[in-house]
C-alpha cells in the first residue's frame, strides 16, 4: 500500500466523495427533493461515509482509525437501505438505484479491504 499522507488519498474516500455527490444528485429531483426527511437522512448517511473516513484518519491511533471506518462502513450500509426507500416510493428510477447502489457497494469494499490491512498493524499515527 503506497504512503498516505492525507485523507483525500484514500481510495475509499474518493468514492465516498462520488457517492455523496450521486446523492445529491438524486435527492435534488422534483419528488424525492420534497421528502424532507428521507432527503435529510440519505444525504446525511452518505455525508457521513466519507466524513467518518476523513476524521478516523487524523485520530492518533490505527484503532481509532479503524473505529472510524466501522462507523463509515454502517453508514454507507444505511444508504444503501435508504435507497431502496426511494425506489419503494418511486423517487429513483430503477437504473438509478442500480448505480447508486453498485457505488456504495464499491465504497463498502474499499473500506472493508482498508479495515483488513490495518487490522494487524500497529501504527500510533496514520499520517
């Protein structure tokens, strides 16, 4: 695994960020848009995929790191939940879900994969 030296590096944040921003996208059409608090809580799901990923990695340990990407991994499990939601209700298409949720699944994995290379390391800072 090459050096990494900030949390934008991660490959697992990158594709949160694409997630996050898929979101967005989706939430802002007309019906979805005026579920206040589905829109709120997806949004906030993914937001928290990739913020999780980015604070975990300023904390001083690999364990509190990997605290961190627990929580980053629910959460993009969570939107994952939540998208079926929206296509129950008929605010995404089902390509639309298709791909939204193929991306977080991409996300899961990168996480899951980052979470197994740490699991036996001992690193008192990450970066």
């Amino acid at each position: 695994m090459a050096t990494i030296e900030k949390f934008e590096d991660i490959k697992s944040w990158q594709k949160a960020r694409d997630l996050c921003k898929s979101i967005n996208t989706l939430t802002n059409k007309s019906e979805f848009a005026r579920d206040w608090s589905l829109k709120d809580q997806i949004k906030r799901s993914s937001g928290s995929s990739m913020d999780n990923i980015a604070e975990g990695f300023d904390r001083n340990s690999t364990k509190e790191f990997r605290q961190y990407l627990f929580i980053s991994k629910a959460s993009t499990s969570e939107v994952k939940s939540q998208l079926y939601r929206a296509l129950d209700q008929e605010y995404i298409t089902k390509d639309e879900f298709n791909k939204a949720f193929v991306l977080a699944t991409d996300v899961s994995k990168l996480i899951g994969g980052l979470l197994n290379y740490l699991k036996d390391k001992n690193i008192r800072k990450i970066n």
